[in-house]
C-alpha cells in the first residue's frame, strides 16, 4: 500500500510539473519564424516555394497569416496557420488575368450582394484536398477602403473562405 501511494504521488508530481514546463515554454511560431527567416517555406512545402521569391508575411488573425510570393514572375498568395510550429497550408492562389475569370462566375457576382462593388484582381485557388476556386478581390465603389475577398467554383456557386 505504500508502494502503491508513493507511485501515485510520484507520477502526479511527474505529470504536474511536466505540464507546467510545457505552458511556460510555448511553441516557436511560424510567423516569427518566417519574419526572421522567410526561406523556411521553401523548406517546408518545397514543392510550393521551391523557386519562390518571398516579398511579404502578413498576418490576417490571430490564427492565419498570408504569404506573398513571386514564382515564375506571377504573384501568388498563400494562407498558412499562425501559432503553430508546424504550419499548415490552408490554400495557394496565383494571380490570373480577369479575361480567364468564366462569364458565368463573373455572372455570378454581378448577381449577388455585392452590386456595388468592382473586381480589382482575380485569383485562382487551390486547396490542399483538390478544391479549385476563383477568388475576388473587390473593392466598394462609394468607399475604397472596403475590401472584400469572395469565392466562387467554376460553375458560379459561391465559395467558402479557408477560416
């Protein structure tokens, strides 16, 4: 029985001052370290960033940060998970001319909420589960300063942002 009691108190001591250690030294983040050192995409989805030339990190959330990149001199834009050690790709888009956008997408816009709005850049999305979408970067036309990101497949069907 003492066996018993002296094995329970030293595993909870175990267990309590493990857990204590782990909340007083929190995970490296990723966007610290991309500040720092941006090249640690490449090296994490190399077949992303292999030839990418990083311009900015911006964070969106206190969960989603947004890299800007430039590969085979097109824009592209990549929104990642913040506060992780490990980053997870939420989607990749690269910047497209809005002459490839189908009529029946731009239809679609035209027929929603958004009348009062125009297209200022178009770009095609890819998830990391196969999911094609064109993303709209609108901007209101009474106020410039109202930007808005809407989603849309290729058949016109509104789409879901990734957070």
């Amino acid at each position: 029985m003492k066996t018993y009691k002296f094995a329970l108190l030293f595993y909870s001591i175990f267990f309590v001052h493990n857990y204590v250690a782990a909340q007083g030294n929190p995970q490296v983040r990723d966007r610290d370290i991309l500040e720092k050192q941006k090249s640690v995409l490449i090296k994490a989805y190399p077949h992303i960033f292999e030839t990418a030339d990083i311009k900015d990190v911006i964070k969106i959330s206190g969960q989603h940060s947004k890299v800007i990149y430039i590969r085979d001199s097109v824009c592209h834009e990549s929104y990642i998970s913040s506060g992780r050690k490990d980053m997870l790709l939420l989607e990749t888009a690269a910047l497209i001319n809005t002459d490839l956008v189908p009529e029946i997408v731009k239809d679609a816009f035209k027929d929603s909420r958004y009348k009062n709005y125009e297209i200022s850049r178009v770009f095609i999305v890819s998830r990391p589960y196969g999911e094609r979408l064109y993303r709209l970067d609108i901007i209101n036309r009474d106020d410039k300063n109202d930007i808005k990101e809407i989603y849309f497949d290729k058949s016109g069907h509104p789409g879901s942002s990734p957070f």
